[in-house]
C-alpha cells in the first residue's frame, strides 16, 4: 500500500507539471501572438513557431497518457481488488487531466482531496463499470447511473423455466424498432412514461474519397446523402404515440478501444450500455441520450465557450478520436470561409468513432457536413462557385487551380496535336502502303491480261491454220452464252440469268455428227427440263417411214453435257457475265480439262468481255471470235456504220460518234437540211442492244418546216446542194431544234428511258448515232448471220425477216427464210461486210441487220445497212433447233428451207437407194415470248394444254410448233419455232 500511495503521489506531480507546462505553452502562445514588427507595420508570420509548440505539446500528452496507462495497468492486478465486493465503492466525479485545449481543465475544488488514492480508485472503478462480465459491474452501474440490471447468471441457469411477457397496452412498433420483452422481475426497473424502443440498423460504412479539394458530386447527391446521414435517430418520433422517445444512436464500428470496452460505455450516461452475453446481445438496452450542441464560428472553435466545454467534459474518455474529426471539420470550415456552423456533438463522436476504425484518408465532404445541424446552408456555400478561394489558402488554391487548368490545357492541346499528327502520319503511310500495294496488283494484272492476249493470239493463229482440218475431223465445241456488257448495263437488266440462257439451243450443234457440244448453263437445270431437251434431241428428224429412231440419233445425246460454274452461287445477285462467273469457277474449269483431254477444242463465246481471256487461258484453247477489245470497238453503233463505210454498203443518212449537245444539235439541223424527204429521224446510244437505246422524233412538228421546203422546191434538187443555199434553213433549224426535241422526241422503249431528258443525259456520256428512218410506209428489217472463218472464208448460216411488236423498233422474232431482198442482192451485201469485218480482223458469228424499203422517187428498192453485232444471235440459235427437227438445210444464197421427206413406199431397191425429195419450208422463230401467267403452270401441265389444244410438232411431216424453255424457276419467258408449208 505504501509503494501504491507513492505512485499515486508521483501521479499527481506529474500531472500539476503537465498543466503548469501547458500554461507556460499557452502564455507563450498568445504573447508571441501579439508580437509586431516596426518596419512596416506588418505582422510577424509565427506559424513555423506555432506548428512547433503544437507538435512539442502533443508529444508530452503522449508520454502522459501511455504512463498513466502503465500504472493502471499494474494496479489493476493488485490482490485487493478483489475484496471489493466487500467494500462500498465511491465513484467520484472524473475528469481527464490530459486534455486537448488546455484552458479547459479541471480545477482544484472538484478533485477529492481526502484521500490521495482517491483518483486512482475512480478510475478503476470505471475500468469495471465498462466491464460487464464482472461480477461487481451490476451493483457499481446502479449505484453510478441508478439502473438496475437482471441478474445475468440467474438469468442464464432458468431461462429455460422462466416465461418472458410483453408489455401489455397500447403498443408503438415503428418500422425499425423493436419492442423489449422484460421479464417480470425486472417490471420496476422500467420508466412510467417511457416506451423503450431500440432503432437497430447497420452502421453506414464512409466511402473512401478523396478529400473536399477533389471534385465535389452534384449538389443532389450531396443533399440525399446528408439526409441519410441526419435523419431523426428515434422512429417514435415519426409516429403519433404519447410516448417519450428516447435518442439512440447508430452502433460504430468496433475499434482497437472497444475491444474491450463498449463504445457507448465511454460516453457517461450518454450511450447505450450493452453487456456481453448471449441474451443481451440480441435485446440491447437504451439508455436516454443528451444532445451536445456547439458552435464553430469563421472556421475555429471557441475553447471557453460553455457548450463546447460542457460536450468535451461528457466524451473525454473517447476525446483522442474525436480530435482528428474536429481539426477537419475545422479545416473545412476555414477553407470554405463558412462563417457559423453549428455541430451536433453526437454525430461528431458517431462519426469520429467510424474514422478511428476505418479511415485512411481525409473524409468526404457530405460525411464532414453531415456532423452539422445547419448542414444545408453550408452545403450551399461549400458548392458555390469560387467559395474555396475564400478562405484559408484560397490564394494558393486559386494559383494552384489556375496552373493546373493551363497546364492541363497545354498538354491536352499538344496531345491533341500529336494525336493529329500520328493520324496523319499512320493515313499517309497506310495511304502510300495502299498505293504502292494497288500499284503492284495493276501492274501483275497488266503483265497477266498482256500475257493472256499474247496467247489469245497465239491461239488464233493456229486456229486459223488448221480451220479446215478441224471442221473435217471431230471436234468439241464449248458454248459459252456470255452477255459481256458494261456493269451499269448489266445491274439494269432484270433476270439477267435467263437472258444469257436464252441460246439454249445451241445444243443442237450436235446435228453435225463430228461435234460434241459442252453448253455452259448460267442456272441450274431441273430434271425436268434435261429430260425435255433429251427428247428433242432423240427425236430429231432423222427417222425412216416406220418412224423408229436410228441408231445415229440415239448417239446424239451422248455427244452433249450441260455444266453450270459454282460461282452461281456465290453471287445470286452481281448480274455477272457467265465468263467471269466461269473464271471463278475451279471445279467447274478442271471438269471442262478432263472432257477436253486429248481432243480438238475451241471456245465460242457470245457478248465479248475481257474474261474470255482469262477463261481461254486457263483452259488452253483458242476462242473463235475477235479480241474484246476490238469488238468493243466495232459493236457500237458507231462503229458499225465505220465497217458498212468501209465495205462500201448503203447506210442511212446519219452520223455517228456524237458527244455533245451542241454537235448533236448542227448535226441534226445539217441533216435535215440536206435530207427533206426523211420525215422521222432516230438516235441511238452507241453501246444499247435490242432496240433498248432508241430514241425518234417526227419533223412534222418542226414549225419551220413547211417554209424550208418550199425554199428547198423554189432552188430545186440540183441548185439546193450547194451550201449557201442550204445556210438559212440551217440558221433557222438551229433555232427550233432545240424546243422541238425537248417536247416532241421521246424514246422507244419507256421501260429503259421514261423520257427525253434522261435518254439525252446517257446519249451524251455514252456517244451515239443520227441516222434517218426510211422514208416509205412499207419498211421491212431483216437479220442476216454470218460465220467469218479464220481462213478467210464468209459463210451465211441465217437470214430472216424480223417481226416487230407494238413498237416498231423492237424486234421480237422472224420468219425464216427471208423473203424481202433478192437472195443475190442478199448475198452480194454480206459477203462485202464479212470482208469489212476480217480485215479488221473480226472474225467468227457476225449479225447484220439491213432494212429494205421502196424509193418513191425512183421506184426502186433500196437496202441499207443499219447495225452489226459481233457476237452469236438468238436468231442462229433458234435456227439450229430448226434445222434439228426438221432436218432440213437452210440455203441462204437461194432464199429457201429445204426438208428431206421420208418415203413412204419400198417396192424396189433402186427407189429405197434413191435420194429423198425435199419439200420447203418456211419456219416464224420467236426467242422473247414473255407471259406472266405462264409462272403459274409447270412445264408438263403447259404442254398437256398445248397437247389438248392441238398443238404440237409432225415428225412425219416435218411441221408443227416446238417450245424452248429457258427456265424451271420463274417460267415466264420461253422461245418457240413454228414450222408450215406456207
């Protein structure tokens, strides 16, 4: 006892040095404060000094508290502390000695000065009143506090026999609390007036953010947020009972003092006291709570201020924590130059009690704000625009703020500028890595079309020079029905497939008995339709008088096979032309080599393209027909009237190769000076085909016109031709040409061109022709087929007249033969033209299209050349099914179809040895019949009907109707041959 009278002695010097220290400190302090420079009247800066004795003085508190917790721990091992029991304990109004503002301290009068231990005896006495498993904690709260506890170990050894019951009578149960169930022994322990109620709820955990100088959420966030954090902590309050409600508070999160002690212990009589047992852990007791309301006013805390006294003397024990949660609040304030705030000293230790447990950084603004009880009008400030600059540090801040927006500026520009620059750097890499890599891809395709031209040459001369050897001995002849027309043309052609399937009837090339046909099929077949055109071909004409069919036609059809490339399917909707889509075809090109193998071999194509080439030399066969240029070239109709020209032919009054308005408009008006009896002039568009690129304008509606001829009969004929003559009816032509083709011309086809305005606009970008349309009203068009031979020869295959529809410039069939031009007339002109044509070095299938009309003036007929086609015609086509059912001859130069008849009668040998006679024929051919409806019936049901109706093909008489189907799909669209006497 002794050695424990002489510490507590020790004790107390300790503790009158450390105030009189902080009391020498504090004098210190304010003198130094008032401390003035002469020169210049200004302030002297003791910050430095003042951060010293701050730091000088936690220091000594430091050293305090960890020896008075040393000496307490030693006397609480003491053996007469466990007579206790036996003694009444006196608890005596403490107060730390230790304190963070030293002008609030305790004074002399309130320490008990009887006994010298008696300090150290409160301060144990408090180690257990925050001890509940004491077994002396119970009597000790209720003679501190005046509660009276139940009894935990009777408690714990008849709970089983104990029945709990509830406070009977009117009942609050608000959302979040729950009502107490107290025993019965324990019913006097509880308040008269008071309902106790316990809020339970989880403690909100702060998030960690940076502090209030980092960018602060919207002000909505801000609002909510301190609304959750200052909402009313009792629930009684939301509803209307008469029952007192008692303040709770939000249970902290435990931290290194509270692992041993409960938080709410540490306030005196201002926390909820929860003993550690099972029982009482899941119903805590609340005990009333005061509020500790004090003001910081311009960012410091007035230390002698009576509220702020009073709320330091009731959380001494728990006074380390809460300091740190007020130095911010204070910084905040200051920074923010907040002029009042009022705190509410719960929140603050609440919130205090969280930062000890879990912060490491500064806290946020709205947890900082939510410690205050006018937390909106200081949020308000805190949000307002340049409120920081107003406080402490604003000038700095402001600096700070000002040099890092430059700054960021500076860089985020030079980021943006070598971002531009990298992207301008990487397109224009990327851009000449394009350009180098195009540049080489031209220049191999340029090396590989030079290449295969050079062997398209090659070829074509070997062809050439054995042509006679080869159409003597067997050969295989591949048909290739491509339409080569530009893209644009092709993209506006509607089934553009069937189009190019339309010479079907090349098949019956196999006529010859030397010819193996490969037919290259732009769709796939149906069985249907092989099964059909293997009938035709059985059933061929060559039959005897018990019409059975010879062993030689039954071998036709093993002399033909219909191939259709793969690429078909990989682009249903390009309108590729067949050779392109071939070329793209492997399978379909190594299944043609192995047919091919070992045979004598050459390529007829249709419509040239550029891909013939490409096909020709993957195939290593030549192509009877002209390079693609050049029947680009001589295709137009441009340069067809250069070849008629040339062959020295008759050709309409016209000109060609016209690109501009203003030549096509001294064109049109030289011409019709020159031409008065031409009463319709035509236009055609140099690369059109079938009639599409057709425009025509009638001179009747020219106003000038009447007054133009009767000057051209006041000079007559001979007199007119000379050019002065001729001039002022050409400066008046100039004059009314252009309104009289805006609102008198339109096209002959409106499907292609729906008006003047757009055949105009395609006429001058693509070039085309001025030609006269006979001036007579018996006008007959003819089409004649021509085969120029690579040895030099002209052959006619067809000749037929052409029937027209509706528009008479569209052709839609012909009868064959033809009958309007003299067969040697006939003859003379096409052997010209296929001249023409070889010396241009144009050969293989030619089609020539003349028109033939009577001259009024001198009565004679007149035949003009008007279009020329390099390529393979659907007339020749339909020809050779033809001759293949009939089988008969076509005999151009004599103008006739010449039909072998079967005899009928065997009665010697010398008449069944006899040649057969021969009967003619005349045939109308159609390769466009188009219908709609016919979709609606399958092949076989059309030709039941047909077969009802009477119509058919004899084989025996050689006449009849034959059909040409082109597709199993759509089925709108077939072709048809009718063959008769007449």
């Amino acid at each position: 006892m002794q050695k424990m009278s002489d510490k507590l002695k020790y004790e107390d010097k300790l503790g009158a040095v450390l105030v009189q220290v902080q009391d020498d400190l504090r004098q210190l302090k304010c003198s130094l404060e008032k401390v003035t420079v002469n020169e210049g009247d200004e302030t002297l800066d003791i910050q430095p000094l003042d951060n010293a004795i701050r730091k000088t003085e936690s220091s000594i508190r430091k050293h305090a508290e960890d020896y008075l917790k040393a000496v307490t721990e030693q006397v609480l091992v003491l053996p007469c502390i466990e007579d206790l029991p036996k003694k009444t304990v006196q608890i005596p109004k403490w107060k730390p000695s230790l304190e963070r503002f030293p002008d609030v301290r305790p004074q002399k009068e309130d320490l008990p000065g009887s006994l010298p231990g008696e300090k150290h005896q409160s301060q144990l006495a408090m180690r257990l009143l925050c001890n509940p498993a004491h077994p002396n904690n119970r009597d000790i709260l209720y003679q501190k506090c005046g509660i009276s506890l139940p009894d935990i170990h009777k408690r714990s050894t008849n709970a089983v026999h104990q029945h709990h019951r509830i406070i009977t009578g009117p009942t609050v149960k608000p959302k979040g609390c729950h009502s107490l169930a107290i025993p019965e022994e324990d019913m006097g322990t509880v308040p008269d007036k008071s309902l106790l109620c316990m809020s339970i709820k989880i403690a909100s955990l702060h998030p960690r953010e940076d502090t209030y100088s980092s960018k602060i959420d919207l002000k909505s966030r801000c609002v909510k947020q301190l609304k959750l954090e200052t909402e009313p902590r009792s629930t009684c309050e939301k509803t209307g009972s008469k029952c007192t409600p008692l303040l709770t508070t939000t249970t902290p999160p435990p931290t290194r003092i509270s692992k041993s002690i409960d938080h709410g212990s540490m306030m005196q009589g201002t926390s909820v006291l929860i003993p550690k047992s099972p029982e009482n852990l899941l119903v805590p007791v609340p005990v009333i709570i005061r509020k500790y309301p004090f003001t910081i006013t311009k960012g410091r805390i007035n230390p002698v201020a009576a509220d702020f006294c009073h709320f330091k003397q009731s959380f001494s024990l728990c006074w380390s924590s809460v300091v740190y949660a007020l130095e911010a609040l204070e910084k905040l304030l200051r920074d923010f130059a907040v002029p009042v705030a009022k705190v509410s000293g719960e929140r603050l230790v609440e919130f205090a009690h969280g930062w000890d447990n879990g912060w490491r950084k500064a806290p946020p603004v709205f947890s900082l704000l939510s410690m205050l009880e006018n937390w909106e009008e200081v949020l308000g400030l805190v949000l307002r625009p340049g409120q920081r600059y107003k406080g402490d540090g604003g000038n700095e801040a402001a600096a700070i703020h000002i040099q890092s927006c430059w700054r960021r500026y500076v860089a985020r520009t030079a980021y943006l500028r070598h971002c531009r620059r990298k992207w301008a750097a990487g397109t224009i890499a990327i851009s000449w890595l394009m350009h180098a890599q195009m540049r080489r891809v031209r220049k191999a395709l340029q090396a590989r079309r030079v290449r295969q031209l050079e062997n398209f040459r090659s070829r074509a001369q070997h062809l050439a020079a054995n042509w006679k050897h080869i159409q003597s001995s067997k050969r295989t002849i591949i048909h290739i029905p491509s339409l080569g027309y530009s893209q644009s043309q092709r993209l506006k052609l509607r089934g553009f497939d069937i189009l190019q399937n339309i010479q079907i009837s090349r098949l019956f090339d196999i006529r010859d008995e030397n010819v193996e046909v490969i037919y290259i099929c732009p769709r796939h077949l149906g069985e249907d339709m092989l099964h059909y055109y293997t009938s035709l071909l059985k059933c061929d004409g060559a039959t005897d008088g018990d019409d059975t069919v010879t062993t030689e036609a039954s071998s036709w059809v093993r002399r033909f096979i219909i191939l259709t490339p793969e690429a078909v399917d990989y682009f249903p909707t390009r309108n590729m032309c067949l050779s392109t889509l071939l070329k793209y075809s492997p399978r379909t090109l190594k299944r043609i080599k192995n047919l091919i193998q070992g045979k004598q071999a050459y390529i007829v194509g249709g419509v040239a393209h550029a891909d013939d080439l490409a096909v020709a030399d993957e195939l290593g066969l030549p192509v009877l027909g002209p390079e693609p240029a050049i029947a680009q070239h001589y295709s137009t109709k441009s340069g067809g009237r250069r070849i008629f020209t040339g062959a020295e032919v008759d050709v309409p009054p016209g000109r060609g190769d016209i690109y501009s308005l203003n030549q096509l408009h001294e064109t049109l008006a030289e011409l019709m000076s020159q031409n008065f009896n031409v009463q319709r002039w035509l236009f055609k568009i140099d690369s059109e085909h079938s009639g599409r690129g057709i425009a025509y304008c009638d001179i009747c509606h020219l106003n000038c016109y009447n007054w133009a001829l009767q000057k051209y009969h006041y000079y007559g004929p001979e007199l007119w031709n000379t050019e002065w003559n001729q001039e002022s009816v050409m400066v008046k032509y100039l004059d009314e040409i252009p309104e009289w083709l805006e609102r008198y011309a339109q096209p002959a086809k409106t499907s292609c061109y729906p008006n003047w305005a757009c055949f105009l606009k395609t006429f001058l970008r693509q070039g085309g022709v001025v030609e006269a349309y006979p001036p007579s009203d018996s006008v007959t068009c003819l089409t004649v087929d021509l085969l120029l031979e690579p040895g030099g020869e002209v052959t006619m295959l067809s000749c037929g007249d052409q029937l027209h529809g509706s528009c008479q410039l569209e052709t839609i069939g012909s009868t064959v033969p033809q009958t309007s031009v003299h067969p040697e007339t006939l003859h003379s002109i096409c052997m010209r033209v296929g001249q023409a044509c070889l010396q241009r070095l144009i050969v293989g299938y030619v089609s020539v299209d003349l028109v033939t009309f009577l001259n009024h003036n001198s009565m004679e007929q007149k035949v003009w050349a008007i279009d020329l086609d390099l390529t393979y015609s659907d007339q020749l086509a339909m020809t050779q099914m033809l001759l293949m059912m009939t089988g008969g001859t076509l005999n151009c130069r004599a103008g006739c179809l010449e039909v072998p008849m079967p005899i009928r009668e065997k009665c010697c040998e010398h008449q069944s040895a006899a040649k057969p006679p021969v009967v003619h024929r005349y045939a109308v051919i159609g390769s466009h019949l188009f219908h709609s409806h016919l979709s609606m019936l399958y092949h076989n049901v059309f030709f039941m009907i047909c077969k009802a109706l009477g119509i058919g093909f004899n084989i025996k008489r050689k006449q009849g109707t034959v059909f040409a189907l082109y597709d199993n799909h759509d089925r709108c669209s077939i072709g048809m041959m009718t063959s008769s006497r007449t």
